[in-house]
C-alpha cells in the first residue's frame, strides 16, 4: 500500500529569511490561503519569538488557515516555546516546532554546551511544548554532521518527552542522497516507537542535492519533508515543494507514496510567490520555469505533435499551467474575463473581480491580444498591493542623448495633489528623483530590474525594485505597464507605499 508523505511548507518562515524575500502581513497571509489551496498538510508560519511583527504574522496565519497544522518555530528556551504557543493556540490544528543543535560543531562553538546538557535542554523543552501543546515536533539542528548514537539519544529523549514529529534536518547541504538514506534508515531503526512518530527531514540545496536527499529520505522511510515553493530559502534554498511533489506523482512506480497536494495549484503557487517577493523563477527552472514545456529542436516539436508524452513525461495541466486557447482582447465580456480568472486558478471576490476587469480593459486599449500572462501578472500584482497613501496620476519626461532627462511627476499623497520635477541621469533617474522631493521617505533605492512579461512591441513591462529601510531590511516593489517609465513609476510608489 502507498505511503502518504506529509509536505511541511517552511515558504513563509524559511523561505522568508532568504535576502530579498521578505513580505509583509498582508503578502503572508495571502500566500498562507495559497499554500492551503495547494493542500500543504503543515505551514510554517514564522519565527514568532524573533519580532512582534513576526509574532503578529503567525497568529493572523493561525486564525486564517482552517485545512493545514500551523507550526511556529522556537529554540528549546522556555521564552521562545512560550511565545511560539501563544501565536498559533488559535489555531485549528496548532504546532510548536522546537530546535537544538546536536553536532559537536554547533554544540562545542554556537551553544557551547555538553553533549548531556543538550540532552537535558531537550527532555525539558519538549516536555515544556507538549504542556501546552499536543503537537510537538523537535529539531536536531544538523543532524546530518551530527554523531548518530548520540542522535538516537536525543530523539529518543524527544519521544519519551511528548514528541510528535522528529525532523533529521541536513542543515547546511552537505549531506549526500546516499548518506541520507543511510542516516534515516539508522534513525528509523534504533529509535524507541518509531511507529508513534513521523519521521521528517529538511534538506537545504547548498551542494544541489537538496530534493535528491529529500527523495532518498523518503525511500528509507522518512514520513514528512519539509521544503518550500520555488525552493527559496537561506544560501542556496532548500528543497523544492514542487519538484518534490512532482517527483512523487511521476515516479509512483519508484516511491510508492503519495501526498495530498492538489498538483494543479503548483503553477498558481508558485508565480504568487515569484510575484510577491519580486525575485523572477529561472526559465530552466523543472516544473514551473517558462522553458519547463518549451520545446524548439524540431525532432523534439514533431515528436510531442504526434504524440505529447515522447518528450514531456508530465503534462502542463497536471500542474495547473491553462490550455485555454481562447483570445481575449477589449471586446471581451466580463463573464469570459472571470472564467479565465478560474482557469488560471484565482479566487477573487466579486470586488476584485470588477476591480482587475477595470484593469484589464485599460490593458486591453493598448494591446490587441491579452494574454494568460498578462492576466496573471495584473491581477497578481493587485491582489495583494498595499493601501496606498501614495498614489500615481501621471508624469512628463524630457529626454535625449544631448540632453539631461528631466520629469515632472504628479501624486496625490493622502488625498493632496502634489507636483515637482527634477533633472536625473535618465529618465526613470529623473522620475524617482520627483518622487522622493514629493516623498518623505527613509527608504534608498537598493536593486532595479525590468523584464518583458509577454513578447512583442506591446508588451506588458514589468519593473521590480528593492529599496532599503534604516535597519537594513528590503522592501519590494512592483509595477506593471506597456510603458516602462510608468511601470517605473508604480514599482517605486509600491515599494514607498510599503515602506
């Protein structure tokens, strides 16, 4: 009989702390509802202890998600526990997930503690968790560089203490697929009830092998694995949810597991995340980079003519990437406009359903033919912008190679129109300079880039900035339009808006 595996999302905890990454409540907590759309079974919420902005994310998260476990992640201090238990007690199905390190690394130089006091840190921290909460998962942080005998101490210190779940995480990627499978199987083995515990690892991709470990760790009997859409995740990420999950549903002959993700949300999952943190997926990237169903070698082309699964051993379909052939253009109606919006796998309410037609009407006055991607980039964008105090209305440039570029930008800031103009090396450098004369604002500009969303003369331009607070944090901001000075324009107004 198939296995189940559960698939622990660490996106918005993890994932989150990757530079550039960042996303504020109202972004989380529309991922959040996305991750449960895709059937994760458990969402990593946060780090709850590490700010009260951290805090508030999780407990919104845990008030919001009704279908998944919600997790908060917390050292084996009684402060952290306490902190993570209070954000997501509200949940329906709540986690404490607690961590120590148990390499002789991280215990001799980061927690400068014995071997036996780790020990006892967790035999009372776990047992502390489970006080408060039924679900307790536990931590060895580097497990993969970690003594196996004493490994096997601590896990079962962690079960005899209330565990539920015990995670072998390969913390800095170092581990191979075969010492993986080694390790779990070693694990799997000498600890106590290994039947009353779900066994989970989280492998991070510093050497690539991030999902080869992962699946490896499944085929010696690991029942959990923890990963994140896209990958992303500090250095080098960590292991992919989609390629993970695909893995799985492709191979079923191999692994014989199976897991409760709903495999044509992946798509939908995946450019949410990449539309929120403003970092672009690779073309090349398997299974949702733009190349992923692009074939060009005409051997390749006339074989998946006659019959698809000669080059492609999975379907677009299968992770939710739209077939629809249906041209939509600014004499589509309303109603073939909102049942694209449910092909592509959007769930708007009748506001925002009128909202983003609006929007891809004035789109569809400078363009003769929207296409899926340009939907998804208009309403993605809208979904999940920010209040705005800050608002566009238009703007003037004056430009030329033996010129300087000069603009004059028009705003309305909280409710007041305001106007002003300034010289730049550039015109978009001259726009952002109108701007911050008009803007009182702390944030400098840190990364710009702009790329096509769709091909052709009229194509929609999409402008991602990243601009940087006091404390050193990222902010993103995007904007979209045929014309790049005003895609420009509202990348820099979102990210001021945010800030």
């Amino acid at each position: 009989m198939a296995t189940q595996i559960k698939v622990f999302d660490t996106t918005l905890r993890d994932g989150e702390q990757s530079p550039g990454c960042s996303m504020n409540l109202q972004e989380k907590i529309e991922m959040a509802k996305q991750l449960e759309r895709l059937g994760v079974d458990v969402i990593e919420a946060g780090f709850a202890v590490a700010s009260p902005e951290d805090f508030e994310s999780v407990r919104t998260i845990a008030e919001t998600v009704k279908n998944c476990t919600v997790a908060s992640l917390a050292r084996a201090v009684k402060g952290d526990i306490e902190r993570a238990y209070e954000a997501v007690k509200v949940a329906a199905k709540p986690r404490i997930h607690t961590f120590i390190a148990t390499s002789d690394i991280h215990m001799q130089y980061k927690l400068k503690m014995t071997p036996d006091e780790v020990v006892d840190r967790v035999t009372e921290m776990v047992s502390y968790a489970k006080s408060l909460c039924d679900d307790v998962e536990f931590s060895a942080e580097d497990a993969s560089r970690s003594n196996r005998e004493f490994l096997v101490r601590v896990f079962n210190a962690a079960i005899t203490s209330g565990a539920t779940v015990l995670n072998i995480p390969d913390t800095v990627g170092y581990a191979t697929p075969d010492e993986m499978y080694e390790l779990v199987s070693y694990i799997k083995s000498h600890i106590i009830t290994p039947e009353k515990v779900d066994l989970s690892v989280h492998c991070h991709n510093d050497l690539g092998l991030g999902v080869a470990c992962t699946l490896a760790s499944i085929k010696a009997g690991a029942t959990q694995v923890e990963c994140t859409v896209n990958g992303i995740g500090e250095r080098a990420g960590n292991a992919s949810l989609e390629e993970i999950v695909m893995n799985l549903h492709t191979r079923s002959d191999l692994y014989n597991s199976y897991t409760n993700i709903d495999t044509k949300q992946i798509y939908r999952s995946s450019k949410l995340l990449s539309t929120i943190t403003g970092v672009p997926i690779p073309p090349n990237k398997p299974i949702i980079g733009a190349n992923a169903f692009a074939h060009e070698s005409g051997i390749h082309q006339h074989g998946v003519l006659n019959n698809p699964t000669t080059y492609e051993i999975m379907s677009p379909e299968s992770i939710g990437i739209p077939q629809n052939k249906m041209v939509l253009g600014k004499h589509s109606g309303k109603h073939a406009f909102e049942d694209r919006l449910v092909t592509l796998g959007y769930t708007l309410t009748p506001e925002e359903i009128a909202e983003a037609f609006t929007r891809f009407k004035d789109l569809a006055d400078k363009k003769k033919t929207v296409t899926d991607r340009d939907i998804e980039a208009l309403v993605g964008n809208a979904h999940i912008d920010v209040p705005q105090s800050i608002i566009y209305l238009n703007y003037h440039v004056q430009t030329g190679n033996t010129i300087s570029a000069v603009a004059a930008v028009k705003l309305s800031i909280d409710g007041e129109e305001k106007e002003s103009s300034a010289m730049g090396g550039g015109p978009i450098d001259a726009c952002f300079k109108a701007i911050d004369s008009l803007a009182d604002s702390r944030l400098t500009l840190d990364n710009y880039t702009i790329q096509s969303v769709t091909e052709g003369e009229d194509a929609l331009g999409e402008v991602i900035v990243k601009m940087k607070r006091d404390d050193g944090s990222i902010v993103t901001g995007r904007g979209l339009s045929t014309d790049i000075i005003e895609a420009s324009i509202k990348a820099y107004l979102s990210a001021l808006n945010k800030g």
